[in-house]
C-alpha cells in the first residue's frame, strides 16, 4: 500500500488503505474544514516535524460511556472532593499542559504551535473541549477532544497530580454519558484507559458506528 501525499484540496483516501501501523497520510494544514472532515471518517492527525500525518489505526481503541469502570480507591477520592471539576473553564492551558508533559517512552510531543491554533480555533467554533481537574484554584490536571454528534474523540491528557487526570475523565465521561453520547475514541491503546473500561475494537466496527452516531 502506498502512503498518500495531500494537498490543498480537502479529501482523505478510504481508511481501508492505511499501512499497518495506522498511517494513511501525509501533508495537507490542519485548517477546521479538514480536521472536522478527518473526524468524521475517523482519521486524526499526529505530527512529525513540520508535517501533519494523518492516522486511522486497526484495531481502533474506544471507550463505551456505559462501560466505564470506576475501582474503588477512585469513589472514595471523588466523594472525598479532592478535586473540582471543570469544563472548558481554561482550554489553553490544558493544550498547552498537554504539549508540555513528558511522556514515558517518547523524546518529544506531537503537539506543536500549529496543533495548539488549530484546536484552539475548533474550541472557538464549539467543537474542541476541554475536562478540567482543579484544586485550590488551580489548574492539576485534565484532557481535551473533539466532539461530533454522539461522539467524543479523545486527544491528550495531563496530570500535576497523582489521579488528576483520571478524576477529570471519569467525571467527563459521566457528563457525556447524561448527555447522549454514545462512544469515546481513545485512539491506541493504554494502560491507563484500559483500567478505566477503554477496549479494542475493529476499524470497520469503529467506521460503522460513527457513519450512524456522529
């Protein structure tokens, strides 16, 4: 299979033709017309460099809102209000933490100056949102994503303290819930979301429930 190169023309190649690893294409901007269109077709884009690279793994890694799973050490935190809850209260800081964070295994972050206007532009039309954990008025922890429909596509997350992340997506998680939505992308795998209820699931499941939900 080959690796398409994307111009200025907004269009993405079928999903079914990504190399192995989740790679489907390369080039193009991140303006919202074509983040939005990468979306809906289940595609998100990831950086290398200057150059966006736009992903569509198999198997694709969800959460079921129904199927969150909750232990106990994370009730009592929550009922003890370790933490207070927030959504969208500071959607550029939570990026910009996101962008910030290191991560175990990695010797950079995707997350550039372009992909930090980008999402900032979608969270200014509606479409980017942030789930926030704070404690003493300040800023600890949290995720952002995009939302279509009846789906949240998770990005990043950040933590400055044990659970804070967790704290905050548990509690958005429960929010979408009440709200109808239906399915949460994870995009890969972790430990982390796969403790929480986040499993495996087919590209072609991932694709057909989004062509009825989004």
């Amino acid at each position: 299979m080959a690796l398409y190169a994307l111009d200025e023309s907004l269009w993405f190649p079928p999903v079914d033709e990504a190399l192995p690893d989740g790679l489907l294409a390369m080039g193009g901007d991140l303006s919202p017309e074509r983040l939005l269109l990468a979306y809906r077709q289940g595609i998100f884009p990831w950086y290398d460099g200057d150059i966006p690279l736009w992903w569509c793994p198999n198997p694709r890694f969800v959460l079921i809102p129904d199927e969150l799973k909750v232990s106990k050490s994370m009730k009592t935190l929550i009922k003890k209000n370790v933490f207070e809850f927030h959504v969208n209260k500071a959607f550029g800081e939570v990026i910009h933490h996101c962008k910030e964070t290191k991560r175990e295994g990695q010797d950079g972050t995707w997350i550039n100056e372009n992909v930090e206007a980008a999402y900032t532009a979608l969270h200014k039309m509606g479409f980017a949102h942030s789930a926030e954990a704070w404690k003493d008025g300040k800023l600890v922890g949290g995720l952002y994503g995009v939302r279509l429909g009846k789906v949240f596509f998770g990005e990043s997350m950040f933590s400055k303290e044990s659970n804070a992340s967790k704290f905050a997506f548990i509690k958005y998680v429960e929010q979408l819930r009440a709200d109808g939505v239906l399915l949460i992308d994870c995009q890969i795998h972790t430990e982390h979301l796969e403790s929480l209820g986040a499993k495996m699931i087919m590209r072609q499941q991932f694709i057909q429930l989004l062509q009825h939900i989004v």
